[in-house]
C-alpha cells in the first residue's frame, strides 16, 4: 500500500498573486518556487476568503467559509472550541504535527494568542517580529540564544540582519521539525510573516532592486477621485469622518501610488522580502531531499491574502476586493501524484484545501466544508479549467477601523461584484475586458441587468454559506 504523504504547507503573509517568475513578473526572481510550479499543479485563479488574516487563516484551516464559524475579524478574542481545525484531524489520523511562525486564528495583541485543540505537537510559535510579548515568543528566544536582543534588532531602519532574520528562523526550525527522528507521516505549518507591512527586507550585502527599473502600480489618476467617492471621504481630511468605508491609511496609500517613485520603493521592498523568502524555502527543500523524503511529501505554496501595493491609489488592505488583495498564488507539489508543471485556470478558493489535504490520505471532508477537493485537477482527472462557478471573499468589521465596514465579492468566470453593505455602494468589473479593473460598471446603465443578476446569485451563495448550525437529530 502506498505511504500516505508528509504535508509541508509553507503560507507567507499577504503576497499578491503576481509575484512569482515562473507564473508571469519577469521582475521578481524566485527560482525555488518556479521549481514548485514546474513539479506541481499552479492554480492561477485562487482567491482568499477574506482579505484579512485572521479570518482568511481560520476558513482555509477549517474548509469554511469565516462567516460560517464567526471568525470575521483581526482582534478577536478566541477560536471557537467547537471548530475542528485540520491539524487536529491530521493528528487524530497518526500524523505528527509542527507549527512554524504565526498561526493568528485569535489575536496576538501584547499576548501569546490561546492555543485550542490544534494538533500540533510541535510549536514554534512567533506571530511577528516585534518582541512585545513577555514569554513564548520562540524567535525572540532564538535571537537572545545568539547574543542579540529582538527589541533592538527591530529598531534599526536598515532592516535585521539575514542571519538574524525572522524567515532565516521559520526556515531553520521547519528543518528541525522534519528532519527528526520517527515511523509515521509528519505535517507541518510554516508560516512565514513577510511580505507583510513594514516592508523591511533583511539587510544582506547582495544588491537589491532598483526602483527605477520595476513597473509601477496598476493606477490612474482618476482612481483617488474614484476611491474618495467609493469611501465617501476626501483623502485629505484627517481625522476620518464618520461613516467612511474602512481602510488602513488610505492618505498615505493614495500618496504612494501618486508618487511613482515612492510605490516603485516600496514594490522593490516587498520583492525583496519574497526573494529572501524563496531562498529560504529553497533551504527547506533541500533538506527534505538529503533526507529522502521529498517523493513522499505533498508541498503546498500559498499566501493567505495579497497587498495593494499602490494599485488604485492604495497600499496594504481593508474593505477592497481588487485582485492585487483577494488572489494569491497556490501551488502544490507532489510529483509521486501529481501533473508537473500543469496550470490550472479554473476558480478556486482557499477553503477548497482543507478537503483537498484530507482526501490526500484517504480521509473524507467533514459534513460541514464548503470546500472542494482540488485533487482531480491535480491528478489530471479532470479539466484544469473548471472547478467552481463562482468564489467568494467577506470583510465583516475585519479590522479596527471606526467603520466597521462589511462587504462581500461574488467573481464568476467574467465579472467580479463588490459589494458594501449600508453604504449604497458597490464596484462591478467585467475582468475579461478590464482585467485592471479601471473601469467600474456599478452605476453604468448598460450593466444593470448583469448587476442584478450577479447581486441575486450573490446572495444566493452568501444563504448556502451561511452555517446551518449543529447536525439533524431527527424530523422534529
């Protein structure tokens, strides 16, 4: 019988989909994950559920969509003891379980954030690289091991050393983890923190980019009016009025995309952040190969959100559904099962693992995903071209923003609909004619029979979401 495989689930923190060589930007160099996409399966359509973390980790995590288990928010107090996380059940199947990096199901603010019943037997745990936690902060441990305090690291504007730096750190200890001794199949979580704000690369001697040789934003100038009016604030004004859509320092992201050489700064920033991070995984990768276990190791590449990183005169995330932010890169690897080098197009979303991983070793997805398995994509056994009709993405008061915004995308195979709830506002893009999402048909009135459409499925798919909470007993 054959061996079910080892899990190595490698998932950065907000990378946009368009940031890998082999999948299309000549301008970021990441040999490593090229490698993943020419011995694995590369879904190019892949959107996060919620733009934000902890609501986009906990549905990926669970197979659920993060209105279904009221988990909507960054902040939140606890996990729901109720909900059954995916390393719990790897656990329960004989599986040895790591965690490397932040987990960020509850939140980390001056605290360790509470562990629930997650499985994981082996915890390495460090939300990000700040050291305002009193104890339990792993990294900040292994920094003070090597003579240095995290506090003062992170106060040098030129970045942490390479060798002291957080990804160097999410790298060595998954070696440790999957280069020990045992009998049975391991999986493990790494979870690294960049390319996450403050887009602060390690300091290393090897040159970086230039700003002047990277492509700008996707942006025009009458995207800040466009955004002003969405939000229903003048970029100018500080503070921010009452009612104003949420979103993280919208001044500072208009004046970024405004001035071309500062969003061209901070785009040499983030890829230099990913860059590292593809060196690390390539040191990863490699210790799996001189411990011979990479033909029995399934490799997922994921990052749970994207970045604007200028586009529409915004930078970071908040109550927005553009591509830079909702569709990330998926890539999962395992030469023993799967298509090398296959693309697919197909719609997927990251709730669609959970039953994905589990069906990988035999075990049926939980009554209540909503996931999909993306297996017989993956094996070739079906078309790489078709999965789901649609997917979806919520921000449901996600951030501590004085709005509380809520808002939810429905994106079918041509047109994305935004919508946000209370406002009277909403955005609605035909992705086929304008993939850069320019030009916005929600007023237009040529598009308001497809507006109607897309608004009636939405809601449509929002009811089917909706948690149906415990099982039927019986008929009464």
């Amino acid at each position: 019988m054959t061996r079910a495989p080892n899990v190595l689930w490698i998932c950065t923190d907000q990378q946009r989909y368009d940031t890998i060589g082999a999948l299309g930007n000549p301008s970021v160099r990441t040999p490593t994950i090229d490698g993943l996409v020419a011995s694995g399966v590369a879904f190019e359509r892949a959107y996060a559920q919620s733009p934000i973390c902890t609501p986009s980790r906990a549905s990926f995590l669970t197979g659920r969509y993060p209105s279904s288990i009221g988990v909507n928010r960054n902040g939140n107090e606890a996990f729901p003891a109720d909900v059954p996380l995916l390393p719990r059940l790897f656990a329960d199947a004989g599986y040895d379980c790591g965690l490397v990096g932040k987990l960020h199901l509850a939140s980390a603010h001056r605290r360790i954030e509470p562990r629930v019943d997650d499985g994981y037997r082996f915890w390495q745990y460090s939300h990000a690289p700040r050291d305002d936690w009193p104890e339990g902060h792993d990294y900040a441990d292994w920094v003070a091991a090597r003579g240095f305090r995290l506090a003062d690291l992170v106060q040098d504007p030129a970045g942490i050393p390479a060798e002291l730096h957080q990804t160097t750190w999410c790298a060595e200890r998954t070696i440790d983890f999957i280069t020990q001794e045992r009998s049975g199949p391991w999986f493990v979580s790494v979870n690294f923190y960049d390319p996450h704000p403050p887009f602060v690369p390690p300091r290393r001697s090897a040159p970086g980019h230039e700003p002047g040789s990277l492509p700008g934003p996707r942006f025009r100038d009458a995207d800040l009016e466009h955004q002003g009016r969405l939000a229903a604030v003048d970029f100018q004004s500080r503070p921010r009025p009452p009612g104003a859509l949420d979103y993280r320092d919208p001044l500072d992201a208009a004046r970024a995309a405004a001035g071309s050489s500062d969003a061209r700064s901070l785009t040499a920033a983030y890829y230099a952040m990913i860059e590292f991070i593809d060196e690390q995984v390539g040191r990863i990768l490699a210790a799996l190969d001189a411990s011979g276990q990479r033909d029995d190791t399934l490799v997922i590449f994921m990052s749970d959100h994207g970045e604007m990183l200028g586009d529409h005169g915004l930078i970071q995330k908040g109550c927005r559904f553009y591509e830079g932010l909702v569709r990330v890169p998926l890539i999962l690897s395992y030469p023993r099962a799967f298509v090398p080098g296959l693309r697919s197009t197909a719609l997927v979303e990251l709730i669609d693992l959970a039953p994905t991983l589990l069906e990988s070793i035999g075990l049926p997805a939980l009554p209540a995903m909503q996931g999909v398995s993306l297996l017989p994509i993956a094996r070739g056994e079906r078309s790489p071209d078709g999965h789901r009709t649609h997917v979806r993405s919520e921000y449901f008061d996600a951030l501590a923003l004085p709005d509380g915004s809520l808002g939810t995308m429905f994106r079918d195979d041509r047109y994305k609909l935004s919508v946000y709830h209370g406002h009277e506002r909403g955005e609605l893009y035909d992705l086929v004619a304008d993939p850069d999402e320019f030009h916005d048909l929600w007023d237009d009135p040529a598009a308001q029979d497809v507006k109607l459409d897309l608004l009636k499925r939405s809601f449509d798919a929002a009811i089917v979401a909706m948690d149906k909470g415990s099982p039927r007993r019986g008929p009464m």
